[in-house]
C-alpha cells in the first residue's frame, strides 16, 4: 500500500491541478503559455531528478532519499499554495518535481531490493492498478475541489496528501538496501555503473522498449481528445468516459500481466505480445484516419486497443531491467524513468505533426513507436534457451 501511495502521488501532483490551470491564468494575471510554464518545470524537475535522486539512493540506502524528498514536497506544495508571482509558482514546481521524483524512482528500486524476478515482476504490474486509475480519478477529484476551494486549496490539499504518505513511509516502509549491497565511490563510481548499464545489450534493450511504449501511450494521450472530439464530434463526457475507460482497460491488463501471464509464459513473450498487439491497434488506426465516414465506436476500440497493451509492456521491461541491476537498482531506476519520461515528452510533438486538419500523424506515431520497441527487443536483448528466463524464480 507505501509503494502504491508513492507511485500515485507522481499523477496525482499532475492532473489534480490540471483542472485549475484557468483559474491560476486568471489569479495571477498571466497568459496561457506561462500558466503551461507550471506543468513545464515540474514534468522537468520530475526527468531530472529521478536521474539524481535514483543513484543517490544506491549510497545510503533508500529511505534517507525518500524521506527527504517527501518532506521537500509537503515544503514546495505548501509554498505553491501561499505563491502570489507566477515565477515563485514556476520555480516552486520545478522544486516539487525534484523532490516528487524520489517517490517514482526510489519506489521502483525498492521493488528490486525486495523481490527477485517473478515477484519484482508481478508486483510492478499490481503497481499498475494504482498509477493507471491515478490519472484517470485525479482530473475528477480536483474538479470537485475547485467547486470547495480555489486553486491554492488543490495544493493545501497535496500538501496534506504529501503528509500522510510521509507519515505512512516513515511508520511502515523498512530499509531496503542491506549494507552490505549500498555503493560507495561517490560520482566517479555512479557514471561508471551508468556506463556499464548501458553497455549492457540486454538492458538497454528492455529500456528503449520500455521506453517507446511509455511514448506511444503519451502518443494516444496527447492525440486522443483531438481524434474523438474534434474529428469525430464527441462531446466532452463522452469522451471522459472512452478515456476512462481505456485506463481502465490498461489496468484490467496489467493485473492479468502479474496474476496470469507472467510464470506461465516466457517473460520475453510477453513484452512481445503486447508490442504485436499494439502495432495491430496501430495500423488499424492509420486504416480508419484514412477511410472516410468511419463511425465513433470503430476509433474507440483501436484506441481501446493502443491503451491495454501497455499494462503488459511497461511493467514486464521494467522488471526485466532491473533484473539485469540487482548491484544497482537505484541507478537502473532513474535511467528507466528519466527515458520514459524524455521519450513520453516528444511523443505529443509527433502526434501533433499535422495539426487540427487530421488524426493521421498520431496513428503514425503510435505505429512507428511500437514497430521500433519491437526492433529494440529483437535486436538488443540476447537469445533466449529454454530454462534461461530471468524471471522463472
């Protein structure tokens, strides 16, 4: 429940603010581009500092890292809150993405620390049932707050969310990392464990998998509410609802992933079988952007299809990475998450290509990105013999 409550607070800073963004423009007398400056720096601060704060845990252990940046957090949410100047605001995000990185990265290595293949496995894809409905419940929830609240209320409120899972980690969550596995070296040591990292075929593999499926997902996100609503006129719930329930699906997937699929097949077939099923939903996407007097629910259901897959995709690699790190885990963590979220970064640009006039340019990228994540895993991860799964344990 600690490492659930970590991987939802990352979405939760997100897209319980997102409903606001209108009244923060309107409070602090700015345009819309510098309001976009506020999501900007945090999903910034959030890429760099899991790069920072991933090998750092490597060092002295897990929870000094988490615990700090915590407490980091419920300081720059409280101090987001109580901004009256948009640079105060913009700064204090970037602050709350740097310290909200601890959570993802560091939650993630402690998977690593305390399970071993199979079980790292199946328990990043229970993960997925709280990071999928994350996204999906906080848009709602803050909505609902700013009817009791203005905007600085949604950060009172993550201020106070900071605080109870603050509380519950420090009461519930053990040290992770024995001493005897912690690294010393300092900088040196930590870009030398980078390099070897990525010098690992098998690693880097799994990590550019992971990684282009992480984009093609952003891929849908960003061409989505273009494709359903100005293309084939749904109106906002009902394009509310096929999101929600795409995210539902994804999660639907990823509890099937860790209960069913992962120990009854090989571990490689399933990132594998995820990708097919992605590339499908790809190119059906391009077939109906391009056929004229498509109807609505032949899009939704590619569109169903693009989001399920990920919930087999993302958790399985991850693992599979990992695996490949039990020395450092830390460091592993923060190159996972820092190339997720860099690639997840230029998968809207792709997606937007085209502009308003067609939804091509987002079935392309959806198509492109799975076609080169199975590349990936074909060509860098090494060949595997019956009885070499690194997950059958």
């Amino acid at each position: 429940m600690v490492l659930g409550s970590l991987t939802a607070l990352g979405p939760l800073t997100v897209d319980l603010y997102l409903p606001a963004l209108p009244e923060v423009r309107a409070d602090l007398y700015v345009s819309q581009a510098v309001t976009q400056l506020t999501l900007t720096a945090f999903m910034i601060g959030i890429a760099v500092g899991q790069l920072v704060i991933g090998p750092l845990s490597d060092t002295p252990g897990r929870r000094r890292p988490l615990l700090t940046g915590l407490s980091v957090y419920v300081v720059a949410s409280a101090l987001c809150a109580l901004a009256q100047d948009p640079a105060v605001l913009i700064g204090m995000r970037l602050v709350h993405g740097l310290a909200g990185a601890a959570d993802i990265v560091v939650a993630r290595a402690v998977v690593r620390d305390l399970y071993d293949g199979l079980g790292a496995a199946r328990l990043l894809s229970s993960l997925m049932l709280v990071s999928g409905t994350a996204p999906v419940l906080a848009p709602v929830l803050g909505a609902q707050l700013l009817r009791l609240t203005s905007w600085r209320g949604v950060f009172v409120t993550l201020t106070l969310l900071g605080l109870a899972v603050l509380g519950a980690t420090a009461a519930v969550l053990p040290e992770a990392l024995a001493r005897p596995k912690r690294r010393h070296g300092g900088l040196p040591t930590t870009l030398r464990i980078m390099r070897d990292l990525v010098r690992d075929r098998s690693f880097t593999g799994y990590l550019l998998t992971g990684g282009l499926g992480f984009a093609a997902l952003f891929a849908y996100i960003a061409g989505s509410s273009f494709t359903l609503q100005e293309v084939h006129g749904a109106s906002p719930q009902t394009y509310s609802l096929l999101f929600g329930l795409d995210s539902l699906g994804m999660v639907a997937t990823g509890q099937l992933n860790g209960k069913l699929l992962l120990g009854r097949f090989p571990s490689h077939r399933v990132p594998a079988t995820g990708l097919a099923v992605l590339a499908a939903a790809g190119v059906a996407l391009v077939l109906l952007v391009t056929a004229t007097h498509v109807g609505l629910p032949w899009i939704a259901v590619a569109l169903f299809c693009t989001a399920c897959p990920v919930g087999m995709i993302l958790p399985t690699t991850t693992a599979l990475s990992l695996q490949r790190a039990p020395h450092a885990a830390g460091s592993a963590s923060a190159l996972l998450g820092t190339t997720q979220f860099l690639m997840g970064a230029l998968a809207p640009a792709l997606a937007g290509l085209g502009g308003q006039s067609t939804a091509l340019p987002m079935a392309m990228s959806v198509l492109g990105l799975a076609m080169a994540a199975a590349g990936c895993l074909l060509a860098l991860c090494r060949p595997w013999r019956p009885g070499s799964d690194p997950l059958a344990r």
